[in-house]
C-alpha cells in the first residue's frame, strides 16, 4: 500500500484562550450559510433526478434519453465535488462519503466486485434499501459509471442484452441510494442541532471543540486536505512518472469523461469554501495579498484543466495536455503550502504535517 503524505494542520494539546481571543463563529457560520448549506443542497436536487433519468434510458434508450442520463450523471459529478472535501460530519456519518463514490480505487476493486455481483445476478443488488449494505465498492457513482458506461465513454446503458433486466434495475437502486444519501447530508447541514452546532457552539464548549479556534484550524484542515487529494489522488497516478508512463484512466471519473467536471469541479469547491470564511479582515495587513494570490492560481490551475479536451481517456496523449495537467499539478502543491503555511501562519493557526494511508 502507498503512503500519501498529506499536509494538514495538525492539533496539539488544548490551551487556555485569553479573554480577549477571537470569536471565529462568525466566520464558520458564514461558511455553512452561504456555502455548505447551499451546495449540499444544490447536490441533493442534482442527484434527486438521476433515478427518473435512469429510468427513461432504460426504457428507450434513444438519443434523447441518452443524453438526459448523461447529463444528470455529469452535474452530478460536479455537485458532489463542490462538498466531497467536507469531511466531517454528515458526509462522514454512516460511511456515506465512500459509499458515495469509492475513490481511489487503483487495484480495480470496484470493477471486480461487480462482475461477481453481476454474474451471480444478486438480488440485494436491485434495492436500494439492501443494497446501501454492501460493499461500498458497489452502490456509488463509481459503481454507476462501470455499469453505465464503456471504455469509450459511451452510454450503455439500457442497451439491449440478456443482462439489461438486472443491470437497468441495479442502476436504479444506485441512482436511489446515491439520492437518498445526498438528501440526508443536506438534511443534516440544515439541521441546526447536527454538525453545523458542534461547529458553532465550540465558545460554550462542547465534546469535540473548545474554543471557535479549534473549529476553525478544524475547517482550515478539511481544506488543506482537499486539495492535497486532488493533486496526489487524483492528479499525480494519471501523470505516472513521466509521459510515457502517463494513464488517463487514473483520472477520477475518466470512463464517463467526467475527469475535467470533477477536478474543476473540486478546485472551485476549496476555492469558494475559502472565500465563504472571510477571514481577511481578520489577516495583518503585511499578509492579505495572500487572498489575491491564492485566486490567481485557482484561476490558473482551473483555466488549465478547461483547456484540456474531454474524454481525457482519447485526449491526453494529444497535443500540450500532459503539460498542462503537470503545471496544475506543481499548482494545487502551491496553493496547499501557501494556505496550511503561509495563511495558517499569518492566523496564528496551528499547523503541520500528517501522514495518512491511501492507495
């Protein structure tokens, strides 16, 4: 197994604050309000019409049908980036964040999991209710890109075979499930007595929390984290050790050509969640360029990534793309080090380094 080393601020033992110490509620309530909330939200309603849709191209699996499927299965690639990097809380809750999609998967878990499922026509496999108790490999949108899609980036779903009864209707199940977990981590950042509480009751002192400080290096954690995934999960496999060592299949999501909407997808989520604390105000004057830098290179790595032509599987071996998915990648370990560094210095925030497993 590979060890990622991943940059995040590291907490040490619990210090008495001042009386004077900041109240950083503001600022997380900030963030759950104008960007938590609102994107768990906006992925719950996505993912709430992948069922309908995977039903109408397993009816008649036409033109349009098919392109209705492929759309709803994109946008929802994309909402789930904008929140998969919020781990805490309700997406951590009942393993909903792997369940949601097994990534990384680099020994082809999830491709052999289904073929047994699928061989052995498994009924639990066809509700949702019974299906949310498999593995995790089988019931996300990982699992639903096998099943749906070919090598080509095609739709096949509902195509015509003996096994299309059984692969429609396991479709369904993962279409149902995936939107039963969407809506019940909205439900859970609306809930004001759920994870958005432990965040903003940390000033009266609660289990996980003592001080709003400790909240917020919590949060400043989750972002770092975020972006070192994207680089070292989701970048640096596809990249190999050089050119001809390159595998586009690596990319997350690349057999349903959904590699560019996903890894945007997940730089303009930190991005934004960044921006939702508004914390400037709080930066001694000396570090607030910071701010203007940290855009720029968002803007750069994301301008990148939209310049590159989908399916990555037929294009990256193309033109200048492996370039320029090198240079977002010599990006997103920029912008780590300048937040959990530079940023998280200039707050007095506590940082550091810590090694998780990851394959």
């Amino acid at each position: 197994m590979r060890r990622l080393l991943f940059a995040v601020l590291a907490f040490g033992a619990v210090t008495v604050q001042p009386a004077f110490a900041t109240d950083y509620e503001p600022k997380l309530d900030n963030l759950i309000e104008t960007y938590i909330q609102p994107q768990t939200s906006a992925f719950a309603e996505t993912t709430a019409k992948l069922p309908d849709a995977v039903r109408a191209v397993c009816s008649t699996a036409d033109a349009a049908s098919v392109e209705t499927f492929k759309t709803a299965y994109s946008e929802t690639v994309r909402d789930f980036a904008h929140v998969h990097f919020l781990r805490f809380g309700p997406l951590l809750d009942n393993d909903r964040l792997s369940r949601l999609a097994f990534l990384p998967d680099p020994r082809g878990i999830t491709q052999r999991q289904i073929r047994k499922l699928l061989a052995s026509e498994d009924k639990d496999a066809l509700s949702a209710g019974t299906l949310k108790d498999k593995s995790v490999a089988v019931q996300g949108l990982t699992a639903l890109e096998l099943l749906a899609f070919d090598k080509n980036s095609a739709v096949r779903l509902g195509q015509e075979g003996k096994d299309k009864a059984f692969t429609c209707g396991y479709a369904l199940a993962i279409s149902e499930n995936l939107a039963e977990m969407a809506a019940e981590i909205a439900e859970g950042w609306q809930d004001p007595d759920g994870y958005s509480a432990v965040l903003l009751t940390a000033e009266g002192g609660n289990e996980r929390f003592h001080t709003s400080k400790e909240a917020l290096e919590s949060v400043f954690n989750v972002l770092v984290t975020g972006l070192i995934i994207a680089r070292d999960q989701d970048v640096l496999p596809a990249l190999g050790t050089g050119k001809d060592k390159a595998k586009a299949t690596r990319f997350p999501f690349s057999r349903s050509g959904n590699s560019v909407v996903y890894l945007v997808g997940e730089l303009r989520g930190v991005q934004e969640a960044l921006g939702a604390l508004d914390l400037m105000d709080l930066t001694p004057n000396d570090f607030v360029w910071i701010y203007n830098a940290v855009d720029f290179e968002f803007g750069n790595a994301v301008g990148l990534l939209e310049a590159l032509q989908p399916p990555l599987r037929q294009s990256f071996e193309d033109g200048d793309a492996y370039d320029k998915v090198t240079v977002v990648a010599i990006t997103l370990k920029s912008l780590r080090d300048t937040i959990a560094l530079e940023l998280a210095g200039a707050l007095e925030l506590a940082g550091g380094f810590n090694a998780l497993d990851g394959d």
